[in-house]
C-alpha cells in the first residue's frame, strides 16, 4: 500500500488547507460537489497522536476478526498500488471513504481528524483506527473481485453491491470477536427488521426516479439507519446462523456473490 500524507502534512505545517484546496479529493467526497469543512477547534496534539497511530496500523495491518476475513478473502492480498491518503477537511459524516482516484483506481481516504473525533479517551483509538482500517481496506479487496457498478447501473443492481460490499465490511469491522455477540437479542431483531423492511420498501418504489436519494440513505447516515449495509451485515449472519454456524459459510457466500446474498434477503422476507 501507497500511503500520501500531504494533505495532513500541509494542514500540521501551516495551520490551514488554502495551499492544497484544490486537491482532487474535495471534488471526490460526493460527485459533482466541492466539499471541505472548515477545522476551528482542531486538537492538534491529538491529531499528530492519530496519525502515528494510523501509520504504524497501516504498516502492520492485521484487521479485526483475522479468521473471518481470511474465509471471505481466502489468499486475495491488498492490491501493491493501493493509495491510502490521510486528509483533513471532510465534512461529517464522511470520516472514511473509498473513492476513484486521479490514476483510475480505488483509493482509500481517512479524515484523521474526524476519527480522532470518535473518543476522548486517547486509549480507545488504536481499536477505533483499526477498525476503520479493517471495513475500508475489505472494500479494496471486495471491489477487485466484484467491481462497483457504473453509476448509471440500475438501483436495484448498486443495492446488490452495497448490500454485499458494505455487509462485509460492517461485519468485519463492527467490533474484535463479532461472532461472539448476541445477534438476536431484542434491539438486534428490531435494526434488522427494520433495516430488511426498508430495503424491500425502496425496491417496490420507483426506484429509478429516486435513485440518488435510495443510495445515499442505504449507505449513509446514522449507523442502524443504512439500510443497505446494515441490511447486508445482518443477512451474512443470518446465513451463517442457517448454515449451522459453519464457519466455511463465509467463504462459499463470498463466492456465490451480491446476487446470491441480495436473494437470501428476499426469500427470508416473502
């Protein structure tokens, strides 16, 4: 992995992003939009404590939930041209993203200063960066063997993806030992339900003529209220929990691939 630092080298130096404002990156956060926060109030020797954190993590990546991801990814390796830039200046709630970069490959973006936002208790970061590290590098993999669809893709296709993209990287990254959890207490068969009845919903509506307002709410916003990713983690674990709790079902799901996870959902709901 690739790791560009200037836009948080130039922000640590000289107190300000004016110098570096056109980065490609502020017109990448959400398509066709110019977008940069501004940073009053900025805990700087909290951010500089980040950012050594972020790149010892990057330089000796182990995700969460090792044997998990090592079902779903079997031998697959991070990509040696991957990009990860460490920036300053998106606003919320965009704190870590994979977009398309300059070059034409799929780059890895962390706002440091958003993620330091996550906790005052310097102690809690290391696990909270490498969470992030552990759902955005699974996107990067994930994407090279089931590429995003081209943005005039129907809605109902880009679901399927983010379903099956964002799944796995919320499972992964949800928290160390996610298998430990109780998945079906009563809150968990709430944000289930209401995350299953969301997605079929959106499918029912016309769903081409609100196509960007179904995406962005199946994938952004509050945690529980994406529906499309969270309706994906917990399909993963229902199929698990259908398969007997066997392990290697991780695997043959990643192999079947978005249609197959995207049917279970159906079936499970008619």
């Amino acid at each position: 992995m690739i790791i560009d630092t200037e836009i948080i080298d130039v922000y640590l130096e000289e107190k300000s992003l004016n110098s570096i404002k056109d980065h490609w990156i502020f017109t990448s956060i959400v398509e066709g939009k110019y977008l940069m926060d501004d940073l009053e109030n900025t805990n700087i020797d909290k951010l500089r404590y980040v950012y050594d954190i972020v790149l010892e993590k990057i330089k000796n990546f182990k995700p969460l939930n090792h044997t998990l991801w090592k079902e779903f990814f079997q031998d697959a390796c991070i990509p040696e041209y991957t990009y990860i830039y460490l920036i300053v200046g998106s606003p919320y709630p965009f704190d870590a993203m994979v977009r398309k970069s300059p070059l034409g490959s799929n780059a890895i973006i962390l706002d440091l200063n958003r993620i330091s936002s996550y906790t005052d208790d310097i102690n809690r970061l290391s696990e909270i960066v490498i969470s992030f590290l552990t759902h955005e590098i699974s996107h990067i993999i994930t994407n090279e063997i089931y590429p995003l669809p081209c943005k005039d893709a129907s809605t109902t296709d880009i679901l399927k993806h983010i379903v099956f993209d964002e799944g796995i990287a919320h499972l992964l990254s949800f928290k160390e030992d996610v298998l430990t959890l109780n998945w079906y207490s009563a809150d968990m068969i709430l944000h289930r339900k209401n995350s299953y009845d969301t997605l079929i919903s959106e499918l029912n509506t016309n769903n081409n003529t609100y196509k960007e307002s179904i995406l962005e709410r199946a994938n952004s916003g509050a945690f529980w209220d994406k529906f499309g990713a969270i309706s994906g983690l917990f399909a993963i674990i229902d199929y698990y929990n259908d398969t007997n709790k066997d392990i290697t079902s991780f695997r043959s799901l990643f192999q079947e691939g978005p249609d197959f996870l995207f049917d279970f959902i159906i079936n499970k709901c008619i």
